[in-house]
C-alpha cells in the first residue's frame, strides 16, 4: 500500500467499484436484515438502495445538466490540495489550528451562487465534510464544527439560504471517510469503533437532512474503510430518504444509489436496463480543493465541450470551484465561467433537457439532441463548410444557430454538408449549428467503411 500512489489506489478502487452493483448487493443478502421491526419483508429491507420513483425524482436533474461543485474547509485555508494534510502527514493537532484563519467573509456563498447562475449551472454541491473531518454545519456530535470553531457560523446554512436565493437546487457533499475521528480508521477491525463511528456518521448526515429544508442531492465521497455492510448504507439510505422524500443520492456509499460519478472525464452510457443517471464531475484545474500552485487551467472551450459530451451520452457536469479560505472564488475560475455563461446564453437550449444523442463521430465537433433536432457544436471550426458522414436520416433545413444565419445543406448517401459558412468561427468557444431532420438523427459510420463506393483495382 505504501509503494501505490494515491492515483493508483483509487484506480484499484475505481474497478471495485465498477462491479460495486453486483457485488455490494450479494452481500447485502448475506447480511442480517437491517429493519427486520420496519419491514414486514426482511429481503426487501436488506436490498434498499433507493426508492423506485427515481424517474421523477431525477427529472429536474436530467434537465439541469450543469451543476457546480465547491470544495471548501480547512484546506481552503491552507491553499495545498484539499490532501495536504494526509500527503504532507500534518499532525492532526496543527492542522486543527487552521480553524483560526478560517474567516470566511459574509455573504461568501452569495457570490458563488451568483457565478453558478451566472454560468447557466442550475444546481450546487458543496463539502460539508471533507476527509479531513471538519463539519461546516451545526451538530451536537462533535465539537469539531465551524460554528465551535474559527468561523463562529454554520457555513451550511450560508450556503443553502445564498444556493436558494440564486434559484439553485441544493446538494451536499460527505465524506464517510474521516482523518479526525478516532475511530476512523480503526472502525475496520475493532466492531465497538465500528458501532460508534457508523453512529456518529449516521448522525451526522441526519443533522445535514434535518436542519436546512428540502435539499436535493446527497454526495457520498469515500468509503474507506468499509464497505456497504459495515457502513449500514442500506439503512443510510433508508434514513435520508424517510428524511428528504424527494432526494437523489449518488453510488458512493458503495450502493448504486441513482446516478454514478465518473471522476475527471467524460462518462460513457450506462449498461442497458439500467436506469439511473451519470454525472462527470471535474476539476477546472487540477486540484479540488483551493492549491495556490496549480495553474493547469482549463480553457472555457475545454469545458463547454466537456459539458457538450456530457449532454450528448445523457449525463451531467459537476464542475468544481476551490474558494480560498475568505470564501472568494480564484481569479482564473471565475474568467472561465464568465466565458462559459456568455456561450450558455446563447446556446444553452441545446444542453438542457437535451435527449440522448447517438450521432457521434466527428474530429471537430459534438452533438446534442432534443427530438428531431440535431445541433452540431463546431468547436474546432474548419471554416466554409462542415459536413457529417453516415448521417441516415433526412435533413429537412440548417441554421447557424449562434447568428441566425441559415446554412445550405448538400445531402448525398453517406455525407450531410453544410455549407456558405464564414471562414471565421462565429463563436470561438463552439459554433452550434441547428439542424432539423426528418426523424431522429441517426449515423452508420461503419456503414460509411464498408459499403461506400470504393476505387482502383
Ligand atoms: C474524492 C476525494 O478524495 C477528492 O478529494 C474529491 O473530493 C473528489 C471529488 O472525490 O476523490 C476520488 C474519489 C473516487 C475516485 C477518485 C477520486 N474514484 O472512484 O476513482
């Protein structure tokens, strides 16, 4: 374990957790029954995950789209990572001390709140507690909590009145795994730690489900050290949604919970049958929490196509803000989503409650789709024409979508081409191009390989 970098350890936790459905749920029926006094169907009480009306609970989520993740504690103080203090090994007594200079400055969450809106993002997640084990709520539990400590007031609150304010749906991040806690790692082979520190993590999330209103997404980060059983994730998750009917909760509680999380790229479609949701949650450098020396920006084009293929599989994108210490967002963050917000305002109408788009292949552009409309979103812009190969389906008219302009369409067997564009893109980030089709849009690229004409001997 000490010669694997954290990387690989989470790769090795990442293939785990792809076989986590099955797996976490085999065990779930070798276990003793968690609600055997609740349930008058002790299988069905070993088996919860979520409750069955997911569809509805998940409608506005699959609309939004576009979410934003905020990353804030006592690292946000420390500006190195929000893993400092493990990959530095900083006693847990001096970095306690960071509470101190943890000052975040009044109405902080509002301003963040604003950008959200302001990038077209419709929903926020932030830390309520990170691993570092800082709570920025109020609880009875323990003492180690902001309104105890530096801040003097629960940042949660703040949070969820400014989330509100701007129109945004709320979500709260947890992490089960707790580098303060005394039990929280000897909870994995001694069972009285175990039964304290699942007590305690259990109250805790219903301290987050109890005080603050409707909240409507719950974010589990971490299980280590345990796995579902030894989290009691069945009757976690029981709790939450006897809490907040209406919740969505993601997989990382080591249940499938509603919507997987795949973690720096761009997730792929979920197995077949399966439906819950998927969202990508990003770094727009490369650091989660607020990390001075990290200037790996990303570009406001890298992030509108991030969001593009996102919305093309059927996905969502969580993407992150590290505010330092006094709450306020990194110069270079808010440049990105300014660019990103002016796009959306343009464009937005071809991300939310955009349907899954099979039309795919292309070295310059993505697609998203809603009905019988196709938009191609040209971000490496070739100039004069663009064009689609394997289209099968009829293209009834286009416009440049981004000046109004209408665009001449040259459909052949295996090419749909558009063309009298501008030699310059209209729309630096992505030009999106509005397509109209007979049905919905369809492509064969293989059909392209195999049956176009070919020449020579
Ligand atoms: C976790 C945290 O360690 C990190 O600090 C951040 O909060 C991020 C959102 O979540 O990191 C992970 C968790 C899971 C995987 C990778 C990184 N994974 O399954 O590959």
């Amino acid at each position: 374990m000490a010669e694997i970098s954290r990387r690989d350890y989470f790769k090795l936790m990442g293939a785990g957790a792809a076989a986590l459905g099955i797996a976490g749920m085999n065990f779930a029926c070798k276990s003793a029954p968690e609600h055997p006094a609740t349930s008058t169907n002790p299988t069905e009480a070993e088996e919860f995950n979520t409750p069955p009306n997911r569809e509805q609970r998940m409608a506005w989520w699959h609309q939004a789209r576009f979410g934003m993740f905020i990353h804030f504690g006592l690292y946000s103080v420390l500006g190195r990572h929000e893993w400092a203090m493990e990959e530095e090994g900083i006693p847990v007594v001096e970095y306690m001390k960071l509470d101190q200079q943890f000052k975040p400055k009044p109405g902080f969450a509002k301003a963040w709140a604003r950008l959200a809106k302001q990038a077209g993002m419709k929903y926020m997640v932030m830390t309520t507690k990170h691993h570092e084990g800082f709570c920025n709520f109020a609880t009875d539990l323990t003492t180690y909590c902001a309104p105890k400590q530096g801040p003097g007031r629960d940042l949660v609150k703040e949070y969820v009145e400014a989330a509100r304010s701007e129109g945004m749906r709320v979500g709260f991040y947890y992490s089960l795994m707790d580098w303060h806690h005394p039990d929280g790692a000897r909870c994995a082979h001694d069972e009285a730690a175990r039964r304290r520190f699942v007590d305690y993590t259990h109250g805790l999330i219903r301290d987050l489900m109890s005080h603050y209103g409707k909240i409507d997404i719950l974010w589990y980060d971490v299980a280590w050290p345990l796995d579902a059983k030894g989290w009691e994730s069945s009757k976690m998750n029981r709790m939450v949604f006897d809490l907040q009917p209406d919740i969505i909760v993601n997989n990382r509680n080591k249940l499938p919970g509603d919507f997987s999380t795949p973690e720096q790229h761009v997730g792929g479609p979920l197995k077949k049958g399966d439906n819950r949701g998927w969202e990508t949650c990003m770094t727009m450098n490369d650091s989660w929490g607020y990390n001075k020396g990290d200037d790996d920006w990303k570009s406001p084009k890298t992030v509108v196509r991030d969001l593009i293929h996102c919305s093309q599989g059927g996905g969502n994108y969580l993407l992150n803000i590290g505010p330092m210490g006094d709450g306020s967002i990194p110069e270079p963050s808010v440049r990105i989503l300014t660019a990103v917000g002016k796009w959306m305002e343009k464009h937005g109408n071809t991300i939310y409650g955009s349907d899954i788009c099979q039309v795919r292949n292309s070295t310059y552009a993505g697609f998203t789709r809603k009905g019988n409309t196709l938009y191609m979103h040209v971000y490496f812009w070739p100039g004069e024409y663009v064009a689609i190969g394997g289209l099968k389906t009829k293209v009834n008219s286009a416009r440049i979508m981004t000046t109004g302009q209408p665009v001449k369409v040259e459909q052949s067997e295996f090419q749909a081409k558009f063309t009298g564009l501008p030699k310059k893109a209209p729309d630096d980030l992505a030009t999106v191009l509005e397509i109209e089709c007979d049905g919905e849009p369809v492509q064969d690229t293989l059909w392209v390989r195999e049956d176009r004409p070919r020449d020579g001997v």
